[in-house]
C-alpha cells in the first residue's frame, strides 16, 4: 500500500513541477500582450485566449500537487488545538468529501471533454482553437487530486490506526 500511495505522491510532485514552468510562456504572453497594446498600441488578438488555456492546465493540473506539499487553505485556528487523532479523523473526512467533488468533476467534465471531441467544438474567437484540450485538463486535474486526497486519508488513517498500538516491539 505504501507503494501506492508514494507512486500517486512522485506522480504529482513531478505533474506539478512541470506545470510550474507553463509559468513562464504565460508570463511572457502576458508581458508580450502588455508592451504590444500599450507601448505600440497595437494589441494582440491570441494572447488572452492561449492564456487562459495555460491557465487552465496550470490550475487544474497544480492541486493534486499542491495537496501533496500540504498548501491547500486550512482552518487552522481549530485544527492546530486538536490532538494527532483528532486530526486524523478530520483529515480522513475531509478526503472523503474532497472525493465527493471530484467524482462529480470527473464525471461531468469527462461529459463535456468527450462531447468538445466529438462535435469538434471550437471557440469562439479569431484563433478558433479546439476546446477539447482545455476542457480535458479538468477530469485529468480531478482525477489527480481524487487519487491525492485518497492517498492522504489512507496515511491519515494508518496514523490514527497505529496510535492505539502501544509503544514498543511491532509498533
């Protein structure tokens, strides 16, 4: 079991790690857009679209690694007053619900990808891109945060299971 969960943790360590350099063509765009419209006053027609597609990956591809490192938004006001077990408990129920929502993004964005691919949607500005590409980002992204967060209430779990042992040999 420790297999998988390490193997789902590399996996969007490396997801994320990737997705971190789009950063940079998406910064350069965007500083690309601004010089063009107002230094030269002659703005662009492409950059706000493919900034958005790099958005998209960036954003969608990005939170099963940032669950990994632990940088999702937490009330921490209560949870740093509860002791270990009472953590473990929370975190485990807050994956479950967590699981809840990307079943339903997986599914529903799965839905409408697959639907973008067959009636070969485009978008509706100049460049006509396929919105496929974007729209996929969104049950892979799900996806990934799902086996994330299963992995972080299987480590909660064995957590909380292994401090009712008591201390010593097997422990």
């Amino acid at each position: 079991m420790e297999r998988f969960w390490q193997a789902i943790d590399k996996l969007n360590r490396w997801i994320g790690q990737a997705c971190a350099w789009l950063i940079l063509p998406l910064t350069l765009i965007i500083l690309y857009e601004v010089i063009s419209r107002y230094i030269f006053n002659a703005p662009t027609r492409w950059s706000n679209e493919i900034s958005q597609y790099l958005l998209v990956a960036i954003v969608m591809l990005g939170g099963a690694y940032c669950l990994a490192d632990n940088e999702h938004v937490s009330v921490d006001i209560f949870y740093r007053n509860f002791t270990q077990k009472t953590r473990d408990v929370v975190d485990m129920l807050t994956c479950l619900v967590v699981l809840c929502f990307v079943c339903a993004m997986v599914w529903k964005g799965a839905d409408v990808s697959y639907d973008a691919l067959v009636q070969m949607k485009r978008s509706q500005t100049i460049l006509e891109l396929p919105l496929f590409p974007s729209m996929v980002m969104v049950p892979i992204g799900a996806t990934l945060l799902g086996l994330q967060s299963l992995v972080r209430a299987i480590q909660a779990f064995e957590r909380w299971r292994l401090k009712g042992r008591p201390s010593g040999k097997g422990a």
